[in-house]
C-alpha cells in the first residue's frame, strides 16, 4: 500500500525529505501547506510534485502528516490539525525536530492520530546536497509503535538508518550532537585564536589544524575515544600542562577556564589508557581543579 503524506510547514528539510520520497516512490506526495501559497508553490515544484495549499480547511485528507515547521511552531500546528476534523482514527503523525519529543503531538494523538518524532542527523541548509548525500543517514525516532511501523519503510526506502531513542532524554540526544558537531567549530576557533596569540597566522594555523583534526577524528573512530587521546594528559605530563594553564590564565581568564575543564573531564580517558601514573593524574586533577 502506498500511503498519502501532506505537509505542514515544508521549508529545506521537507522539499529534501518530499524530493527523495517522490523520486523512490515512498509515499504519494498530497498537499503542501506552508506561510504563503507562494512558498507553497516553490515546495511543490522543489519535490516535483504536490499541490499547494494556503490553509488546513483547504486541505485535503492524507494517511500521514509531517508537521515540518519551525520547532516553536510545531505543537500549535498540532493543535490546528487536530481542530481540522481531518485525523481519522489509525492516521499517522510525525515532526522530524532533534530537540522536541513526539509528545507535541498530543492533541493529533488524542484525536485518534498515532505520532512519533524521526530526526535525520544531518544537515538541510542546501537541499540539493541533501538529498544527493542523504543515503546512510542516521535518524533518531521515538513514537508510537503504531505510527514508526507505518513511517519505518519510508525511511529506510530512502537510505536512512534508524535509530531507536528514549523520548524522555530527547534534548540530551539532541545535545550530543551540538557538542559533537557545534561545539567541533568552537574548540577550532579557539584553537586558531590560540595559534595566533603565539604569532602564527591564521592562514597558517589553518594549514597546521587540517592534518591534526583529521588524523584524531579518524583515530577516535577507528580506535575509539581512550586509545585516541594523546599529549601531555595522557603522559600525566603535570610540568608541561601546568606551563600552558598558567600561561592561558595570563592571556584569556574564561579560555583558562574552558581548558582546566576540559583537562579535567580528559582526566578517565587518560586513566583508561594506563599510561600515566595515579601520582601524576593526581597531580593533574589538582591543576584543573576550578579556582
């Protein structure tokens, strides 16, 4: 059976998400709803298919709702869709938000609608990317069992790889990825201003940081996180990194910070490796100790 799916809200995630499904044949594309008939239209014409539409009375019935408006937007949409009369009972309704859970559903869930949340963990900001790169990507879904058996197949139609998570610690797992992937940038950055500060350009800091980043990310995942940490915490090295703290307390109070932290949470993965003795990991708690 092939099910109908209307849109709410269809910015780059879902012309991707609508483009991918049409081109495999996933699901047939119904109406799309966006601010405007104008962007509606654009949508449409994006995924090849669909029709626009300029409000949900206007909206015809679909088996599947993907509610993909901005994360605020999402639980008002909600409740504007259970309001419709449109959800028959066994229908199925989904957001693709990393950081809300399915419960923001609940007024479909409780107008006889079963929901779940699928978060592709990836970036949309070019769909035409997107959709070129999207086969193997990881999703994170929680729902409805009801609703993840209907939504399962099309994802997985379009190469995704799903992943079960507890909607309870939804912004935890949303989180992991900031920390993983926002977080990456920053500590560059940093490090970048910290080459600076020592009179090496940042074009050349640049250059330095290419090989360095690659060959620990591929270490982290090819050896995993404690055989990859290297460097003076994971020698127990107390001489070498009691200079650079001391030092980066002279230059930037709040970086001194951020590296007695970090050095601090470095501290079980250095331990993990074996390689440096309890007298000096205690050495280096003591440095890293907040002051």
């Amino acid at each position: 059976m092939q099910y109908r799916l209307n849109f709410i809200g269809c910015g780059q995630l879902g012309k991707a998400l609508g483009s991918l499904w049409h081109n495999n044949s996933a699901v047939i594309i119904g109406d799309v709803l966006t601010r405007s008939m104008s962007s509606a239209e654009i949508a449409v014409a994006t995924i090849g298919a669909g029709k626009p539409v300029d409000s949900i009375t206007t909206m015809q019935r679909a088996d599947i709702y993907l509610i993909a408006c901005a994360d605020d937007d999402i639980e008002p949409c909600s409740q504007q869709l259970a309001d419709s009369g449109l959800l028959l009972k066994n229908d199925v309704v989904f957001h693709c938000s990393g950081s809300q859970s399915s419960a923001v559903l609940q007024a479909c869930q409780d107008s006889g609608a079963s929901i779940a949340s699928i978060h592709p963990i990836k970036s949309f900001a070019n769909p035409v990317l997107a959709i070129q790169s999207f086969a193997g990507t990881y999703c994170g879904v929680e729902g409805d069992e009801s609703a993840l058996t209907i939504l399962s197949p099309i994802f997985t139609a379009i190469g995704a790889n799903l992943v079960a998570i507890n909607a309870k610690h939804k912004t935890l797992y949303h989180a992991a990825s900031v920390i993983a992937s926002n977080y990456l940038v920053t500590l560059q950055e940093i490090s970048l201003q910290t080459f600076e500060k020592a009179g090496v350009s940042r074009q050349e800091a640049m250059a330095i940081l290419q090989p360095i980043v690659n060959g620990t990310v591929d270490n982290v995942f090819r050896l995993g996180t404690t055989a990859a940490l290297t460097g003076p915490i994971a020698r127990g090295d107390a001489k070498v990194v009691g200079a650079q703290l001391s030092a980066m307390e002279a230059w930037d109070e709040e970086l001194a910070a951020l590296y007695r932290q970090l050095g601090l949470l470095s501290l079980p993965l250095a331990n993990g490796q074996g390689n440096a003795s309890a007298e000096n990991l205690a050495v280096l708690r003591s440095l890293f100790k907040p002051l």
